[in-house]
C-alpha cells in the first residue's frame, strides 16, 4: 500500500481543490453559459450542449462544446446552394400536409446565428 501524501504548505488536496468557492464559481458561471446556449441552439442542438471544466496550463477553464453535426453551418450561416439527393433519384419532403418531391432543390441560405457567443455575452 502507497501511504497518502500530505499536501504541503499552500497546496490544496484533490476534493478541496474541487470545492474552492473560485472554482464552485467558475462551475456555476459555465453551467449558467451552457444553459443560455440550450436555451438559444435551434432545432436538436440543445441535447448536443454539455459542459465541464478543463485544467490548462494557465489554470482552469470552461469550456461549452457543441458536437451536432451542424453547429457549424449554425454559427457561420450558409450561402445559397442547390441540393440534390446523394443515393435516390429524388429528394422527399413535406410542405405543410403535402408530400413533395424534386430532383433538386434551390436553398437561400441561411443567416449566421452566433447563439454561442450570444449566450457567453449573456451569461458573464
């Protein structure tokens, strides 16, 4: 059995660094960012928003990833494109009861929506 080291002068042991008031707070303040974030991602993205605290080199930091598939496209805005189907012969969808189909489709782009930044702004 390894005897357990005893902090020396000045160093915190792993639960009381965990439990510091700054770092309680810096825990709270990125959850409160996480959940602006949620609250602001369009469609599913909000079950694609976690968040956790990181240690760098230069101390602590939260962090708030997005890993949906379209975060990017969200943030950044799209220019006008067209879409065609990959593997049919024919895109499928619906507009409003209506079945539609067509070989291509011309989207108008989208514009950016920048609900992460909005939501650091909001949260500080």
């Amino acid at each position: 059995m390894i005897p357990h080291r005893r902090p020396r002068g000045g160093e915190l042991t792993d639960w009381q660094a965990e439990h510091t008031p700054a770092v309680r707070a810096l825990r709270e303040r990125t959850e409160r960012v996480a959940g602006i974030a949620r609250r602001e991602a369009p469609g599913t993205m909000p079950r694609f928003i976690e968040s956790r605290i990181e240690a760098t080199a230069g101390g602590l930091q939260g962090v708030i990833p997005s890993n949906h598939s379209a975060t990017g496209f969200v943030l950044d805005g799209t220019r006008p494109h067209v879409i065609r189907p990959r593997w049919a012969k024919a895109l499928r969808f619906e507009i409003g009861a209506r079945v539609v189909f067509a070989r291509l489709v011309h989207h108008p782009g989208t514009h950016a929506n920048n609900f992460l930044g909005r939501a650091l702004r909001e949260g500080r």
